[in-house]
C-alpha cells in the first residue's frame, strides 16, 4: 500500500534507538525527510548513518536535549513546517511515591507533558493551515493500566492524553490527526534495563526474569520495535484519517 507520504517532512524526537528510532526508519521507507533527535551525538550519527544507507532519504541528526527549550528550538529550526511530528523522551524512573518530591514531578511533567504540548504548539497551526498533519505520541500502555511504581510516567502521559484528546477535536477538521501510540513491553534497551532492576532485585538472572515475563503475556513475547514502527507509519499515512472523538489508539503487543 503506498502512504502517500513520499516528500513528506518530519521531527521525530528521541529516536537513535529503540521505539523511536523504529517510527524514523518506517517514515523513511515511506519516502519522508527526517529530522531525528537524541543526546548522545555518536548514536545518533549512527543511526542517521544507517537510515540513509537504508532509504537513500535526506536525514538531519540533531543531537540535544528535546526537554529543554534549547534542545527543542534547534530541533525546530532544522525543520519549522514538518508534516509529521513523532512526539518522544526517555520515561520517568520508577519508584515509591513518598520519595518523589516538586523536581521530581516538574522533571516528569516537562519531559513527557510539556515537551510535546510545546512542540505540538510550535507545529500544528501550519499543519492545519496546509492540510495535512499527522502527530503521534509515544506514551505507555500504563496510561490505561496504571503501574504503580510508575506513577510519575502514569500522572505526565495521562495529561498529555486529556490534552490532545481535547485538540483533536478541532485540528481534525483540517485534516490533522493526533495518535497516541501506548506501547506494553517492546524489545528495547529501555526494557531491559527494566529488568535487568527486577532481577537484581529478585536475585534471579535476567534471562530468567525475561521468560518469566514475557510467559506472562497474552503473546507470550514482547513486542518487536519494528512493529512499532510500521504502525506509526500507517497512522501518519493518508489513508489514517481519525475520527475526532478517537485520539488514542493502543498497541500493546504484551497485553
Ligand atoms: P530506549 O530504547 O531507551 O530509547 C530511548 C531513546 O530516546 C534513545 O534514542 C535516547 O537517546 C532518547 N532520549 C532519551 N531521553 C531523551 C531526551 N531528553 N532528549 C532527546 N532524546 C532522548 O527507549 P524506548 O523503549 O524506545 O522507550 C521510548 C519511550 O517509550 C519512553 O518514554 C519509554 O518510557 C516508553 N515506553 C517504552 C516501553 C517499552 O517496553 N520499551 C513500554 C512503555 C513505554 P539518548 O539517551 O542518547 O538521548
């Protein structure tokens, strides 16, 4: 099926690994120009490296940090007018509720609320002047299930998703839509340091930690980066016009 989206533009944020790095490279075999971000400037050149080699499409690195308002603003000078905007940071720790104090919650809140409210203000009026928009945000399946060691991730990603489901609403209009992706367990560098901290804690190995987890999905695995990454594709696709009452989509390989 063709997208439609060749000569397309895009930022995608925090993306020299993992699930982010899988949304750029499926835009880029749609034929889109990219602007990819992370803050570690050899991974990133890496990955921009091997995207090109890939596709053959144009791929700007921007090695900052996209929490910042100076990371954010060198991200958008590199592509002010994108068609596409791939919402994503690194996720809160994990912890116990009592510890978390003010900065805690504000770094939550910055990282994984405001960075993609601003970055979303910063972008969709020209999208909806020009027609065409498609942002998508990378948040959690614990936006639905909530984890209760993860309570910084389930406060910040759930304003996030009472704000956008609230724009969408007009933006659809003009042909912008608004996606959250709520990714379960995916196979990622993220993940198993994940369990690399459960089993430690457990004092299992990390193999066994893995089994036992991924036993405990309905899959029986966890999800594949690359899957991630086609579905964020077809939702920026032509053919992915949302409803204006459906903001969330889930995929959630695990369960
Ligand atoms: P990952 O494999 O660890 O990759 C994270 C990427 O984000 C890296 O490229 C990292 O590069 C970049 N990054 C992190 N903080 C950044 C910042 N402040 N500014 C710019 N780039 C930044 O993680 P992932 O598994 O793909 O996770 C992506 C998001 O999905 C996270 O918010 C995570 O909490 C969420 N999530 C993941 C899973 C899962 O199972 N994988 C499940 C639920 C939710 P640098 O470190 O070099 O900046």
């Amino acid at each position: 099926m063709d997208f439609g989206l060749s000569g397309k533009s895009a930022i995608v944020c925090a993306s020299s690994k993992g699930l982010g790095k899988a949304c750029a490279l499926h835009l880029a075999r749609e034929g889109v120009d990219l602007v990819i971000n992370a803050r570690t400037k050899s991974t990133l050149d890496a990955t921009a490296d091997e995207i090109r080699a890939e596709t053959g499409w144009r791929v700007t690195a921007i090695a900052c940090d996209v929490t910042t308002p100076e990371g954010r603003a060198e991200i958008l000078a590199a592509c002010p007018s994108p068609d596409i905007l791939v919402n994503n940071a690194g996720g809160p720790p994990p912890g116990d509720f009592h510890d978390w104090q003010r900065d805690d919650w504000i770094a939550a809140l910055d990282a994984n609320m405001l960075t993609p409210i601003e970055l979303i203000k910063a972008t969709v009026d020209g999208m909806m002047d020009r027609g065409f928009g498609r942002i998508i945000n990378i948040t959690s399946s614990a936006v639905k299930a909530p984890i209760s060691i993860l309570g910084l991730s389930n406060g910040a990603r759930t304003g996030l998703t009472g704000f956008v489901a609230g724009i969408s609403r007009e933006t659809i209009a003009k042909n912008v839509t608004i996606n959250n992706l709520l990714p379960g367990p995916f196979d990622t560098d993220r993940l198993n340091s994940n369990i690399a901290a459960v089993a430690a804690k457990k004092g299992i190995s990390n193999e066994e930690e893995a089994i036992a987890r991924a036993a405990s999905l309905p899959s029986g695995r966890f999800g594949h980066p690359d899957e991630f990454g086609a579905a964020c594709a077809f939702l920026c696709s032509q053919q992915a016009v949302g409803k204006a009452d459906a903001a969330t989509f889930r995929l959630q390989s695990g369960g």
